[in-house]
C-alpha cells in the first residue's frame, strides 16, 4: 500500500518557495505604501494651499492659527491634517505680520524621511522653503 501525503523534503521545498516569493514580494509592496505617502503629502499641501487662497480671498488674510482643519473646513480643506490613514502631518510653518504670505511644511511621519514645502508663491511643493527643488513623490 503506497502512503498518501507529502514527504519531509517536499514539505521544505514548498517553504522555501514561499519565502522566495515573500522576499521579492516585500519590498514591492513596501516602496509602493512609501510612494503613495509621499503622493498624499503632495495632494494634501496642495489641497491646502488652494483652501489657504480661499480663505484670504473671504477674509483679506491669510490663516495664521494652529488648527488647519477647523479653520479651513470651509474651504474644501476635508482631509484630516494627518492624512487619510495617520501617517502624514501638515503644519503651518510661517505667516508673515500681516498675514499676506504664508509657509505649509508637509511630512511624511511613518518612518521615512519625506517633508515638502508650498507658499503662496509657489505653483506645487518643493523640497526647501525657498521653493527651489522638486518634491517628486
């Protein structure tokens, strides 16, 4: 009578299999959350921005408080200021005395070193204050 099952060696070939697999698979998927965070922080500054423009054109000034998501939830600003799934902090920098300028410093906070900048000025983020840099995701 021939025994029915799989024996120790096939058992070890099919987990080294897996292991292979896990080990090229990993690092995709990781690069991939690392690249959509960096996208977030990108159309989170952005979105802010424009909320930013939309407040001053209501008010004269631009907002120069702390809470970004009270203040500018009027203003199509809907995103929580830590992101879709927590792993994103925006900050307003700087606002000038007269509060015709301002700085929003976008970061990616799960890890990886990611931080980008818009002004008033500046079209789409970069990777400084000054706006020199692209800040590709």
């Amino acid at each position: 009578m021939k025994n029915k099952g799989f024996t120790f060696i096939e058992a070890m070939i099919a987990v080294v299999i897996i292991a292979i697999l896990s080990a090229v698979a990993f690092p995709l998927i990781t690069s991939y959350l690392e690249k959509a965070e960096r996208e977030e922080v990108v159309s989170a500054l952005i979105t802010a921005k424009g909320a930013m423009e939309r407040y001053k054109l209501d008010r004269g000034a631009y907002y120069s408080g702390t809470d970004l998501q009270s203040a500018l939830k009027d203003y199509d600003f809907d995103i929580d200021d830590r992101g879709a799934f927590g792993r994103i902090l925006l900050t307003l920098v700087s606002v000038n005395a007269d509060a015709q300028q301002f700085t929003l410093k976008g970061t990616v906070i799960s890890g990886q070193s990611f931080t980008c900048y818009i002004n008033e000025s500046l079209s789409k983020p970069s990777l400084n204050q000054n706006g020199t840099g692209e800040c590709k995701p």
